[in-house]
C-alpha cells in the first residue's frame, strides 16, 4: 500500500500574515518596512494563485485589500497591507 510521507500541507497552504497600513495614509507617510506595521491576523491560504485571489478576500472585517508582499523564499510568509474602510471611505469622498 501506498504511502505519504511529510506534511503536505507546507507545500499547499502559504501563512499570510495582514497588516494595517492606515497609517500611511492618514500621516501622508511613505511606507514602511512590513514587520513595521500592526498584525490584523494571520491565516493560512491556497497557495495557489495566492497574488491573483488576495484581491477577491475580505481578510479583515472593516480593512480593505491595499497591497501584498510575496516572500523572498520559498515557504516564507506573504504580506497583505489593509486600509481602514472608514479611512478610505473619507478619503474618496470630495471636500
């Protein structure tokens, strides 16, 4: 009989690690290195087409979707910046 070894899921599944960039934003400050910021949450997701569908997920109530960062090796951690929905609510909105 056939049998795995290893754990499988190191090659299926990436951490991704979200951070709040608001800061940048609302302090017109240019950005920060990643571990810089505060962590919303961290997940493990697909890492199939992790950049392409990181777009479509709501990671964070209230946060939306500002930019990620891939990690530099194989197997390291993603990083998504989110904006406050509030914050990017009153920025769009015209004085």
């Amino acid at each position: 009989m056939a049998r795995l070894d290893g754990e499988l899921w190191k090659w299926n599944l990436a951490k991704v690690v979200v951070v709040d960039v608001t800061d940048d934003y609302r302090l017109m400050q240019p950005p920060l290195p990643c571990e810089c910021y505060p962590i919303l949450c961290e997940t493990l997701l697909p890492r199939h087409n992790l950049a392409k569908s990181l777009l479509d997920r709501g990671l964070v109530n209230g946060y939306l979707y500002d930019w990620h960062e891939s990690p530099p090796f194989e197997g390291g951690e993603w990083y998504v910046g989110v904006v406050s929905e509030d914050l990017a609510g009153d920025l769009a909105e015209p004085s």
